[in-house]
C-alpha cells in the first residue's frame, strides 16, 4: 500500500512510520521541516516537505495514495488556535476529496464530541465532522489524555516538589501512550474498514493522585503530591511560566472541562475498551530516564 503519514517524526508519527515501512509498505510522512528530509529517509520513508494549511501541497502529496493517517499539528501559531486548528482540517478534506484518498484514520481526542468548553480540543469537533462527510472509509481515533504531557510538570517537581493542576487528584481519566496511538494506526490503516467509526485509544484510566505516586516513586520522591490548583491559578502559572495567554486560557478550559467530568463522559458512558498496551507503570520508567 501507499500510505501518507502526517505528524512528521514525533513521538506517533516516528514509531508508526518504522512500524508500516517494515510491514513493506510505501511510506510517504509530510513535515513542515526540511531538515527531517534526512531522518525521513534513513528510516526507509520518502519526505514530502510542505505546509498542512496548503491544499494544493496536500492534494499533490495525496495523490495516488491508497490510506492517509491525518493529524493536525496540536498548536498552529500559538494564536487563534482553534481557527488555525479547524482551517487545517479544511485544507486535509479539501486535499482528500481532490486526490480521492478511500481511506482515513484520523487522530481525534476524547472530548472531541463536544463542539467548545474543552479548550484546545475543540478544534477537532468540526474536523470530525468534515472527515464524515467526505466519500471515505473513516475511523476517527480519539485518544486519551497523552502521558507525555506531564513532562510539562518536571519543573514543577524540581521546583517546588509537587505535581498538580486545575482538576483533582481522585478524578479517573484515560490515558495514553504515543506508541500505542502508533500501533493502532499501523492497524486501522492496514485492515479493511468501511463506513465511518469511532475507537478510542486508551492505555490505562488512572486518577492524577496515582500518577504522582506512581511517577513519585519511579524519580526516588515518595512522596510527591498532586495539588489541585483553582482556575485562575493555573492559568497565572502557566503565563509565568512563559506560556502564551491564549495558549494558557485553553489548557485551564481543558482541564475544567476534565475536572467537569464532561471531557472523557462520552468514552466512559460508551463502555469503550482499553485496548493499549504501555501502562503508567511502563511509562514511569521512561519519565525517570529523562528526569
């Protein structure tokens, strides 16, 4: 098969790539930066450099290929997001339909249901929506809250000896690890799939004050707590930080939306399974290497 992987070499788009290019397929991965050309190809895939907003570039990298993993970068521009979010979106369906790619797994999130309240996540409610009108064979794969998020927290831990945000510790949420995403991909686009589904991809459902304890333990610190933080605390820690307003305001809107519950409502209340492989035990280990 031809296959075209969005996402460049991150932590999904490098382990799916390695996974569909010893499975003997031809691999095409898009990334907006030059320099991985080389990093592309040395792991036997070919590089098609150009922009996710652009749907002639698109369209043309499209062209010919047989299943797409589409994947809009996580944070365009750092202002206006969520309309950055939702023009990209465009642009992928626009570039779909034009080189008539049947088949589509799409990376979504939980809370992706909801059309606003769930801060940078609500720019993939429309993109859902577009993916499901077009004439393709769709999966929608909603992942989990990434466990790689809480490397954010590493300052915080060597600083001030605490993890914490604005949602609290006893609250059960699904999480994810970027290489079960990968291996998930690398299934969904290589089986035969009709219609239009939803799966999520989770790797274990945890409660903050479990990853603070399990992470805690794994970096020699017994007893590092999770702290839950007002709204309006976390957004002024996260502007102190050096995060941009906008960008701040709508991590604090996900992690109400989180702490609301209204977030993960729709994986919970579905009775979908939890089918990853890498669980936050797994991961602890990796968070103490680079810790």
């Amino acid at each position: 098969m031809k296959i075209i992987i969005t996402g460049s070499l991150g932590n999904i788009g490098k382990p799916l790539a390695k996974q569909l290019v010893s499975a003997g397929h031809e691999v095409t991965v898009i990334s907006s930066n030059a320099e991985r050309k080389q990093a592309i190809e040395k792991i036997g895939a070919k590089a098609a450099v150009g922009s996710v907003i652009d749907a002639g570039f698109l369209a043309d990298t499209f062209a010919g290929a047989d299943a797409l993993f589409a994947m809009t970068p996580p944070n365009l521009g750092g202002k206006n997001v969520i309309s950055n979010t939702v023009n990209a979106g465009k642009a992928f369906a626009e570039a779909i339909k034009k080189a008539n790619i049947k088949r589509v797994v799409m990376l979504s999130s939980i809370g992706a249901h909801l059309p606003n309240g769930t801060g940078p996540i609500a720019g993939l409610h429309p993109i859902e929506a577009l993916y499901s009108n077009l004439d393709i064979n769709l999966t929608i794969l909603r992942a989990g809250f990434f466990y790689t998020n809480f490397y954010n927290d590493v300052p915080m831990i060597k600083g001030a000896g605490i993890m914490g945000a604005n949602y609290p510790a006893d609250l059960k949420m699904p999480m994810v690890h970027p290489e079960d995403i990968a291996a998930a991909v690398a299934g969904e686009l290589q089986k035969d799939s009709t219609g239009k589904n939803i799966r999520y991809i989770i790797s274990d459902v945890r409660t903050p004050g479990e990853v603070a304890k399990v992470l805690g333990a794994a970096i020699g610190k017994t007893d590092l707590p999770w702290i839950e933080f007002t709204d309006e605390q976390s957004l002024q820690g996260m502007t102190q930080a050096g995060l941009p307003e906008e960008i701040a305001g709508l991590y604090t809107e996900m992690g109400s939306g989180l702490r609301s519950g209204k977030i993960a409502e729709h994986f919970f209340n579905g009775n979908f399974s939890v089918d990853g492989k890498i669980k936050l035990e797994d991961f602890a280990k990796e968070f103490a290497e680079k810790f």
